[in-house]
C-alpha cells in the first residue's frame, strides 16, 4: 500500500511519528500552513514558519524517505488578527518556492468579514500563481461554512478542479460533489471522521476527487489513519486498486497540477517498503 497524506501538519510532530509512517506506508505527504495553537504576534514569525516548512521539514522527512511539499497561507483564525494581516504580503515570495503545491489552508474559522478578505486575497493569489487552493471549512456552523466557502470559490473564478474543500462529512459532502471541487476529509480520532465513516461516505459518493488524509497536528490526532482507512476499505471489500487511486493517485492528480511535485522514484519504494513492513507485522 502506497500512502500520499495530502494534509498533515508535521511540524507538530516528532521524527518518531516520521519513521512509523514510513513504515506503514506512507511515502509523500503535504504539510499546509496552519494555526499553531499559540496566536504568532508579528510577520517576522509567519516568517521563520514559512521558511521551515519550505527547508527544515523537507529534509526532516527526507531522513525516513517520505517526500514533504506544503501549501502556504494566512490560515483563516489568525486573518483575523491585526498584528497577522500583512502575512498577506509576503506570500508571493513563498508561493514562488519549488516545495510549495497549493495556497492553504484558506477559507473559514467563524466567517467573519476579515476571513472574507482574506479568503479571496488569497484565491487571487492561487489564480496569479497558477496554483491549485485549499479550503478550511470551519468547525462549526459546517453546512453554512461550506456553501459560503463555495460561493466564493465561484466568485473567484478559479477553476474548481484546483480546488480541495477540506474537513467534509456526511452533512456537507453532497454540498460539494457536484461543484467540480475535490472533496477532502480529515480522519481524525473523536472529531471529522473515522476511518469506518470514511468507507460509508466512498461506498455512496465514489472515489472520484476525493482525497483522504489525518489532519495530525498538535492536538489527539494520528498520522497513520491514512494507512487505517486504507485497511479498512479492503476489509469492506475495496479492491487494492481502488485503495490506491484514494490514498496515492487521487492525491497525486490534485497537487500535480501545480507543476511542482517530486514523486521520482517514490511509488516502487512505497511498494517495497509497505510489503516488507507486512511481513513484519508492521501496522
């Protein structure tokens, strides 16, 4: 089994968690821009996170053999405050950066007029940077959150195959399935999805656009419910190759078409390291 997580925040997590998603699979990921719990109070620390993300993470991730790209944003919590709002400047230098495949996270935390402006700033910014976009839908208030976060996508003018709308479930996934956007859900332990809701929302709405991914932050989360969710769709009786167009070819298709992904030689090590990890009685 070959694993792209195309959402986890791994600058929140230890080499220990690296090296256990090599072994259960896990060879490429995206690590999106995000809120690190503790409100930043300048640019200058947007800064030093972004350069991370673009430096230090890729080679922390290279030691394991796991590919790490990211997408790169003002997240929609902190476009809330003042002291963040100029991040929005210094964005294109980093939108520029090989490593970066998207512009994200993007879109809504309590959909207020602030998240507005930086939600389509920054959609601007995908569309002139000739990049795909990803979309936060917020926590509450999710069915609301997710049509207006559409609605903006149309307004953007974006082309909607560009666009993931992250953290759905069984509420807002028929919001998006017919919008041409990517359907993304987050397998997350007591929140978003579990990997046996995750098999019942692909065995009614189709594997098409659809990427799966952990979301692992800083919070309780785990970076191998991607591998779980894969198991769990071959025990329901998902055929191998329909494991791997969601956890591989799915995630593939939507960040390649930011013309920046480095998967060389990935895919045969993937299999090799996956079936040797089976054998010994890796998870």
């Amino acid at each position: 089994m070959r694993i792209f997580d195309p959402h986890i925040h791994m600058t929140s997590r230890t080499t220990d968690d690296y090296e256990r998603m090599a072994a259960a699979g896990v060879v490429a990921l995206v690590e999106p821009a995000f809120w690190l719990g503790q409100p930043r109070t300048n640019v200058g620390s947007f800064v030093d996170y972004f350069d991370s993300l673009v430096g230090w993470e890729p080679f922390r991730a290279s030691q394991f053999g796991i590919r790490h790209h990211c997408t790169i944003a003002l997240n929609p919590k902190e476009a809330n405050d003042p002291r963040c709002r100029p991040v929005l400047e210094i964005l294109p230098r980093y939108l520029a950066k090989d490593g970066a495949v998207a512009v994200g996270e993007v879109g809504y935390d309590s959909m207020t007029p602030e998240e507005d402006s930086a939600f389509a700033s920054q959609l601007a910014l995908a569309v002139e940077h000739d990049l795909p976009a990803l979309v936060h839908t917020p926590h509450r208030d999710k069915a609301s959150g997710t049509l207006r976060s559409l609605a903006v996508v149309a307004e953007s003018g974006i082309d909607p195959g560009r666009v993931v709308i992250d953290h759905l479930n069984e509420v807002t996934v028929d919001l998006v399935r017919d919008t041409g956007c990517w359907l993304g859900f987050s397998v997350y332990p007591e929140t978003k999805m579990s990997p046996e809701r995750m098999v019942a929302i692909l065995r009614r709405s189709g594997l098409e656009r659809v990427l799966v991914n952990s979301a692992a932050d800083w919070g309780r989360s785990d970076p191998l419910l991607t591998r779980a969710t894969g198991d769990a769709m071959l025990a329901a009786g998902f055929s191998a190759d329909d494991v791997d167009r969601v956890l591989w070819r799915n995630p593939v298709a939507f960040y390649g078409q930011s013309g920046r992904l480095d998967l060389s030689e990935l895919a045969e090590v993937a299999s090799t390291h996956a079936g040797n990890s089976i054998l010994r009685g890796g998870s």
